[in-house]
C-alpha cells in the first residue's frame, strides 16, 4: 500500500509494521495502537478514535493485499482492547469490516479475522449481538471451513458468542434468529449440522429462553437432520429431540401441535429405522398429551402406525412395532369418547371431529394388500367403530362389507376368525342398523357363492368358517337360512357337497350343541319347523338326510329312506358317506341312540333302520363296527312285532307327513340323477370337441 498517504492519527512506523508479512511486527504495531486508543479515550478524543477506526476498517481491512488486511483486523482488535467498556459505542465500525473478512479467499485472513473478532466480542460482549445474525452466518460457514486452523479459531469464536448469549439472553433476538436457523436446518454438511445442533442444544438450556414455542417451525430439519448416517450427529439431535419432548410434557398448550404432527407422522415412514422409531415415540407422546384434539389427524396417525406395525420381526424393528401397536391401542381408546351422530360435521369450532371417512379409506386400503398383522389390526379396528359408532359408521356399510367378504377367502386363521367377528357383529339382529337382514342374506349368499367357485376353500375351511359364524350368532338362524338358499341352488353337485358339510357340523361341532337339543325336541312346533326346513335341503343329500332324521329319532322315517336307496344309483361317494355315518353313530353325539336300544319295548324302528344300513354297505369296517353293536341289543327285544303304525304315512304321533317328505326326496333325488346325466354327456361332448379340434 502506498506510504505517500495520510494514516494519522498512525506513525509511518506503525503503518509499516501493519503491513509487514511478520506476525510479531505487526503485533508490536497492535499494542502500539491500542496504548494509542487508550490515551485517545482517557481524553474522550472520539474524533481522533473515529478517524482511527476509518483508516484501519477501510484503507487497511479492505486492502487486496492480504498482510495489509491482517494489519487492519489485528489493529481493529487492538482498538477494542483499548477502548475497553467504550468499545460499545464504535461497536458498528469495529466489526463490520471484520465481518466482510471472515468470508475471505485467503484461509489466514479468514483465521486472523476469527481471530480479531473474537477479541472484540471479548471486550464488547452484549453490544455485539446487534450482529449476531451476520456473526451467525458467518460462523456457520467457518464450521464448514477446509483449514483446520480457520475452524479452531471459529470454534472458539462460537464458543464465546454462546457465552455471551446466554450471559445476556434477556436482550436476545431470539424472533429474528429462528429464521437463520430454519435456513441452515437442512444443511447437507456434517460440521454444519454439528454447528446448528449445538447452538440450538444451549439456546434450548437457558431458562429465559423458550426456545419449544418455535418447535414447529425447526422440527422438521431436526428429524431430516436425526436421519445423518454420523452418529455423533444421530446422538446430538435425538438428546435435542428428548429435551424438547421433555419441555412439550410439562407445558403441552405452550406450542402449535397441529404444525408438528404432520411433520411427525411423514417420518414415521422413513427407511431410517431409528427415525422410524422416534417419530413413532412422538405421535404416541402427542396422543397421549393431547387427547382427543388429535382425532383430526387420526386417518395419518392410523395409516403411519399400520405401515410401522408391518415391519418383520427383525430385533432391530421389534421395537418399531410395539410402539406402533401402543399407538394404535391409544389411538383406538379416543374413539370411544367420540359422538355417534349422524349429522355431525366432520370439523367442529375446536376441531376435536373425527375425520370418520378418511379414517375408512385408510383401513379399506390397508385390509385389501397388507400383512398378515395389519389385517387383523384393520379388522380390529372396523369392530372397534361399529362397537362405538354404529350409527355413523352404516354410511360406510357399502365399501366395507363387500370387502369383509372376500376376505373370508384369506389363507390365515386368525385373519378369517377376525373377519368373521365383524361380519357377525354387522349382520346381528342386535346390530342398530335396521337392514341387518339385508347384510345377513348377503353374507349367506356370499358365502355359498365362494364355496361354490372355490371348492378347495369349502374342502379346506368350510367347515372352520361355519363353526365360527355359528358359535358367534344363532346357529338355528344361521342353518335355516343356508337351508332356504341351498334349496334353491341349481348346481346339484355343489349342493350336495354342501349338505354334507353342514351336516358334518351339525353332528359334531361343539358350537351347534344348541341347536341339535333344539331338533332332538321336535314335539315342540318352533323345533319341528327347524327340522323340516332342515329335511328339504337335506334331501339334497341321502346321507345327509338319514343322519338328520336320525338326529331327530324319526326312525320310522329312515327306514322309509333307506329303502329308497334300493332304486337309487349308489356310488363309492354315497357309500363313503355312510361309512362315515356309521362311525359317527358310535360317537357321544348319538349315545342317546344307542341307549335306546335298551329300552322296553325296543323302537323296531330303530332297529330296522340300522339294518337298513348295515344292508346297504359292503363287508367293510364300518360293516363290522355296526354289526357288533346291534349284537349288543338284547335278543329278547329283537323279535318284537312291529307297531301298527308301519303303514300309515304319518310319524311322531302324527307330527310328521311322511309320504310328502318321501316324494320331496325321491323328486330331489330324481333331479340329482338328471344333473348327473346332463352333466356327464356335456362333459363326453366337450371331449370329443376337443379330439376333433386336435385332429
């Protein structure tokens, strides 16, 4: 720099040992200048002061050469030091220039800079937070800096300027500093990340200054920030994160919640599994502080816990999933304080509605492609709110159910038996709906419609579906209206097939204990309208049929029976049928049966039918099996003669019309027959179709 201009109030001396590339000469020339100052302040010279400032802050800190402006930052320093407590009033001239050297190309300008100004905040303190913002800037750039010397000295630098903010936190901008944070939040960069953290962990640490009201405003880089592969960064935030949570406990009205759990519930599908996990942690601290003002944002916080709950049971997200499950638990608990009106509106004044529909959107989505678990959780849930509003929950009947169905057709136990819970609880007479008959028609018939199109779910949960549905509602309801549609069924095969699977329920199953006592009393009129509306479509199947009237005790009409199967096209399948029905007479459903065969005078009814069929089948086991039992019978009952009412075409003391029952049979089967034949040539024509098409 020129000598020919006027430094003053600088010697020539001082002016070139500031320029001098020596550190030491121009730390000699400092002390010069600060002995200078102090002697210019002793007399309240500010004028001399000022011209001082002018020189060192212009002519020497904004130099191209590089040695000049460090003269200039080590003199502004030095400046400071002299002017001592007085420094607060050349505070804007004393640091200004100092801070244009902080972003400086050359690293050592930039360290003597740091340098410089962290002797002047030394001295000045709380006048410097008039620029803390471009102090803060700055600093955050210097965290990022390649020299390892220039982010030492800023370190200390920030060190200090914590100090000093929280020495004097009452006369902090603290509105005007949020938005310096929230810009450098999403940094990408370690030591900036570092650097924010820190200022954010002891601003958070000062009494006077509450920092959880502006939480909403910073949460999102903070979990953005949580997601940083370092775990220093990982450790750091999630110790803010606890601290801030801590804060949010004590005083849960002091912040804008709404703002947070949004923020909150997108996280909570991050592929970071402990930000996974936090988010979690926090959706279920803010259910449990804010109660049922969270029910608005229920569809999010439900579809966030069901993708959590998903997670395999890998030790590393087990405890993703209990969180998730103790979400949804609490979550679940609000609902029932919820009002089960109709007309309510989806948002009211203070905006504690539930968001009903949205709610049923999330769970049709979940139960139609999800895991096992999420299913069941759904299928919980949509019991959960026809349990607790039955009422608004009706409008959404349409989209549901249909759904409810096809998830019958699920391979999983647990999934059907869930889904069966809810059906059952929709279709109840007690259900508030006044259309319960509709859905129960429709479930029946939904349910024949599956089991005919699909004969390996009959084959394979049939009879596990019925048990449950039964043990659930009325299973006298149940069967009778089975019974009316499969009377009607035109695909014989399916409804034999059928028949005997509710059959087989029927004679074994402890869920239909009632309704075997119920048919077993047949004098009662309510009972023998069961049996008969039983028989019709028991017809259905020989078998079946016999069995029911066996059930019953209406011996006289199984014989009847029996004696059909004479001119009827006994099959292998019709054989094993019985086979399976004469193991069963040995079974405690049909103690009663055998009891009676001691009985004076022994029913020869009974007899002749066991006869009957031990007749029809071939020298097998079973064959065996009844033969030794009916040489149980005492032979002095065997030989007893027949009543008189062998040949009148009513049973039961007349309860029965037998003769219209044997030609309901005989016509049922007539059309089996049929089927069989229709079906048979249809199958030899599609055969030979095919052969000639292949020729």
């Amino acid at each position: 720099m020129s000598m020919d201009r006027d430094y003053a109030p600088l010697s020539a001396a001082c002016v070139r040992a500031l320029n001098d590339k020596m550190y030491d000469k121009r730390k000699a020339a400092a002390l010069e200048i600060e002995k200078m100052v102090k002697e210019f302040a002793a007399v309240n010279n500010s004028m001399q002061i000022r011209r001082l400032l002018k020189v060192l802050g212009q002519d020497f800190s904004m130099s191209k050469n590089a040695n000049t402006k460090k003269g200039g930052l080590i003199g502004l320093a030095a400046m400071a030091v002299g002017l001592g407590k007085d420094s607060v009033n050349y505070i804007d001239d004393l640091i200004i220039p100092i801070l244009v050297n902080l972003n400086d190309a050359d690293l050592k300008v930039r360290y003597y800079a740091s340098e410089s100004l962290y002797n002047v905040s030394k001295v000045a303190r709380s006048a410097v937070l008039k620029h803390f913002p471009d102090i803060f800037k700055s600093l955050s750039k210097l965290a990022t800096d390649p020299d390892q010397n220039v982010k030492n000295a800023s370190e200390l630098l920030d060190r200090l300027m914590k100090d000093i903010v929280t020495d004097n936190s009452n006369i902090f901008d603290l509105v005007g500093f949020i938005p310096l944070l929230r810009e450098r939040i999403y940094t990408e960069n370690t030591f900036a990340k570092q650097f924010i953290i820190s200022w954010i962990t002891v601003l958070d640490d000062v009494p006077s200054i509450d920092l959880v009201i502006y939480l909403p405003e910073i949460l999102d880089g903070l979990f953005k920030m949580l997601s940083d592969p370092t775990f220093e960064i990982k450790k750091m935030c999630d110790a803010v994160l606890k601290k801030f949570l801590d804060d949010l406990r004590h005083n849960p009205e002091k912040v804008n919640y709404t703002d947070m759990i949004n923020t909150i519930v997108i996280y909570s599908y991050s592929t970071d599994e402990f930000v996974q996990y936090t988010s979690m942690c926090w959706i279920k601290e803010f259910i449990d502080m804010y109660g049922s003002n969270i029910l608005p944002f229920a569809s999010n916080i439900l579809k966030a816990s069901m993708a959590s709950n998903s997670n395999q049971d890998i030790e590393s997200q087990i405890r993703i999933k209990q969180t998730a499950k103790l979400v949804n638990s609490t979550l679940m608990e609000l609902i029932n304080g919820v009002e089960d009106k109709t007309d309510v509106i989806e948002k009211d004044e203070e905006g504690k509605n539930l968001d009903l529909q949205s709610v049923i959107t999330v769970l049709i989505k979940e139960l139609g492609g999800s895991t096992i678990e999420t299913k069941i959780t759904v299928l919980k849930w949509i019991y959960h709110l026809f349990i607790h509003l039955p009422n608004r929950i009706l409008m959404y009947m349409e989209s549901i159910f249909p759904l409810l169905l096809t998830t019958l057709s699920y391979p999983n136990e647990e999934v059907v038996q869930n889904d069966l819970k809810v059906i059952a609880k929709i279709i109840s007479p007690s259900a508030t709906q006044t259309n319960n008959k509709q859905y129960f028609d429709q479930f029946i018939l939904s349910l024949l419609k599956q089991f005919s199109c699909d004969r390996t779910l009959l084959k394979d949960r049939g009879q596990f579906i019925i048990r449950q549905i039964c043990g659930l509602l009325n299973s006298n309801d149940i069967y009778q209206t089975l019974s009316t549609f499969l009377l009607e069924e035109t695909n014989m095969k399916f409804a034999s097939v059928m028949i005997g699977t509710l059959n087989t329920i029927l004679l074994t199953s402890p869920e239909l204990y009632d309704l075997r006592t119920q048919l077993r009393d047949v004098e009662k009129q309510e009972n023998r309208e069961i049996f008969l509306c039983l028989f019709r479509t028991w017809c259905h199947n020989p078998v079946a049929a016999v069995a029911l009237c066996l059930l019953t005790q209406n011996y006289f009409l199984v014989c009847k029976l029996l004696q059909t199967f004479a001119s009827m096209d006994v099959t292998i399948d019709l054989l094993i049928e019985v086979d399976k029905l004469i193991q069963l007479l040995e079974s405690p459903i049909f103690i009663y049966l055998r009891m009676e065969l001691l009985e004076e005078p022994v029913n020869q009814y009974l007899i002749k039918a066991l006869y009957g069929l031990l007749m029809i089948m071939p020298q097998s086991d079973a064959f065996h099996l009844l033969r030794h039992r009916l040489k149980c019978v005492p032979h002095s009952r065997m030989g007893s003669e027949m009543p008189a009412s062998e040949n009148l075409e009513t049973d039961f003391k007349g309860m029965f019309d037998t003769s219209t029952m044997l030609n309901h049979f005989t016509t049922l089967q007539e059309k089996h027959r049929n089927y069989r034949i229709n079906t048979n040539s249809i199958q030899q024509i599609d055969k030979a179709i095919v052969k000639i098409d292949i020729q």
